[in-house]
C-alpha cells in the first residue's frame, strides 16, 4: 500500500472545487482512495464563524464559568456557545467539553478550530461529511476518475492513550467497516466480534503523510489497498442504546 499526498494544494477558499484541485494535481486511478482533510472541506463549504455570530446563552456563560474556574484559564462563552450551537449532547462540561456533533462524531468542543482559518475566529466541521465525500467523489467522476472511494478526515483524541490520530468522519465509495466474524483464524477459531474500521485505519495512515501545522498537506492518495472478499458496513458511530461509555459518561462529574 502506498500513501502519497496530493502536493502544491493552495489555500481553499469558499465555493472552491475539491475535486477539480486534487484531479489537477494528482494522478488517480480505480481503486484509488483519496483522503481530504476535513479543515479544507469546511473551508469549501464555507464552514467559517466568528465570535460575533453567537449570542451566548445562560447556559454557554455558566460553562464558559466553571471552565474558568477548573482550569484557571480565561474562556469565552462565545465559544462555549458555539459548541453548543454544533452539538446533539454534551458528555462531558470539565475540564474540557466532550460532545457529540450532530453527525454523531464524539470528540472535544464539537471539533471546532481555532487554527487554519484566516480572517474568521473559527473553522467549523462539515455539516454532513459523508455527503461532503459524495460531492467530491461525483465531482472526480465527472472528469473520468471513476472508481475512487473519498474519506473525509480529521484529527482526535484517545481514551486511556496519549496523542493524536487521524479518524474518518465522512466517506464515499466504500464500506466504513469490514466483517470478519464467521471468518477463521490461524488456529482454526472462528472470529466472533472482529468487525474492522477501515475508514479509520486509512485515515490513520494518511494522517502519517499529511503532517500537522504550516507544512501539513490535506489531501492524500491511498493506492494498492484492497477492501477483500468480506462483508461491509456502514456503521461506524456506535449507537447509543449500546454505547456503554456514553452512558458512564452521562453519569459523570468532573471534582477537582
């Protein structure tokens, strides 16, 4: 397998074509994946904002408080409302916010951004990722680049582990997910709960090419992978009658 990015991309604007930027600078082929970082998705989209955009509410200046409090840092409730605004649930108030955006992405203050976005205060996910990778998937196929899966990526943190990693939270042409239960292994066992994300790991594996901060590249071509002769799913967010995590969560609370 090879991971290679989509080199001399320039700074996305709103209403700027994915497609016609990466199919201009890259060569692609069936059976191709290519990964998009979701920051330059959003900017595409115009999925920018600004302080001034959010009136706060009780609630955002009551967390925007107890942040402050717990942290020792000065924090704007303007923020806190943003996040909100973006949010389907809150899991967690401190001493961070933990929430669930309303694609059903669990991660920290509803992945918002405050880098990468020049002249606004904040850079927001896409709405609806997986038919962001549609758009841009039928914009490549429009130019005879038929065949290419897209993955809509961003970069999120782990529980019990240290560090970043690339997730997928979007995708198009492919599975999220494949089978293998029912499936042997090397003793004979038959597998009983091995259902592997692959949109994850691919977006894991290109996060290692596209880098982070002023030199990162946001898109990359994933080549020579194969899905295999396996079931798919396109269950990737847990469902929240069987997240038991969630539900420990709901019955936290954070004491200093």
């Amino acid at each position: 397998m090879e991971c290679t990015p989509v080199m001399d991309l320039p700074e996305v604007r709103p209403g700027d074509d994915i497609a016609e930027l990466v199919a201009d600078r890259a060569s692609l082929e069936p059976g191709d994946v290519l990964t998009v970082a979701s920051t330059i998705v959003s900017k595409a989209e115009g999925r920018t904002a600004d302080f001034a955009d959010y009136p706060v509410s009780g609630r955002a200046r009551e967390i925007a408080e107890r942040l402050e409090a717990v942290t020792g840092e000065k924090k704007d409730p303007r923020f806190a409302q943003a996040i909100l605004d973006e949010s389907s649930e809150v899991l967690i108030e401190a001493p961070f916010l933990l929430t669930e955006t309303r694609f059903g992405h669990i991660c920290p203050n509803a992945g918002i951004d405050q880098s990468n976005v020049p002249d606004h205060d904040l850079l927001l996910l896409p709405k609806k990722p997986s038919e962001s990778a549609e758009r841009i998937r039928a914009g490549l196929e429009k130019r005879g680049l038929e065949d290419v899966a897209v993955i809509v990526t961003d970069t999120c943190g782990r529980p019990f582990r240290h560090g970043q990693r690339g997730v997928a939270i979007g995708w198009a042409g492919m599975s999220a997910s494949r089978d293998w239960r029912g499936e042997l292994d090397r003793d004979g066992h038959e597998l009983g709960v091995t259902v592997q994300s692959v949109v994850d790991e691919l977006a894991s594996a290109a996060n290692l090419v596209t880098g982070e901060g002023a030199g990162g590249t946001p898109a990359v071509v994933v080549r020579d992978w194969k899905f295999g002769d396996l079931e798919g799913s396109d269950e990737l967010f847990r469902a929240v009658e069987d997240d038991l995590v969630r539900d420990a969560l709901r019955n936290w609370r954070f004491d200093k």
